[in-house]
C-alpha cells in the first residue's frame, strides 16, 4: 500500500481500535506525532520527527502497536517505527 491516502485511512482505523486500551488523549498525546508510511501486509512502518515521544513509544507501546495493526488489518508482521534524522530504522521486538 503506498498510497498516501490509504496509509492515512489505515493509521486513523488503528488508532480508532487502539481506543479499546488507551483513552483519545493518550492517542492524541502519543501516537498522532506519527504517519504511516509503508504498508505491504507483512511490514508497517510508522515515521515520526519527534526523537522526545518516539523514543517513549518504541520502548513502551510498540507491542501493541502491532497488536492493533493486526486486529485492525489482519496483519501479524513485523512492525518498525523510525525518527527522522535520529535513527534508521529500529529492530523489530519479535
């Protein structure tokens, strides 16, 4: 999936199904600072250029994260978060 509108459609549904564990400001505070920017079914990337909020996100909510990109998009794959201009991309925690 690369486009830009789908990617965006399928970030917002995500974060619609993250609702059952977190409360919308936590969402807003949190994970609105990224943007989906590959999706093939087996891999999501999500990008941000907040170094701050991502480093709390890799290492406290990537694990449902992906969980929710499988309940939302049927996908158990390997899941990446990046900052710009801090990092390439981080390991998967698999």
């Amino acid at each position: 999936m690369t486009n830009t509108e789908e990617l965006r459609a399928l970030w917002s549904a995500v974060k619609e199904a993250m609702r059952e564990k977190y409360v919308q400001s936590v969402i807003d505070l949190w994970f609105d600072v990224y943007t989906l920017v590959e999706f093939d079914g087996t891999r999501a990337v999500l990008e941000t250029d907040n170094a701050f909020k991502h480093n709390i996100v890799k290492n406290q909510h990537l694990e449902n994260i992906r969980h929710y990109f499988e309940v939302t998009a049927g996908f158990a794959g390997e899941g990446k978060l990046r900052c710009i201009g801090i990092d390439a991309e981080e390991p998967s925690h698999e």
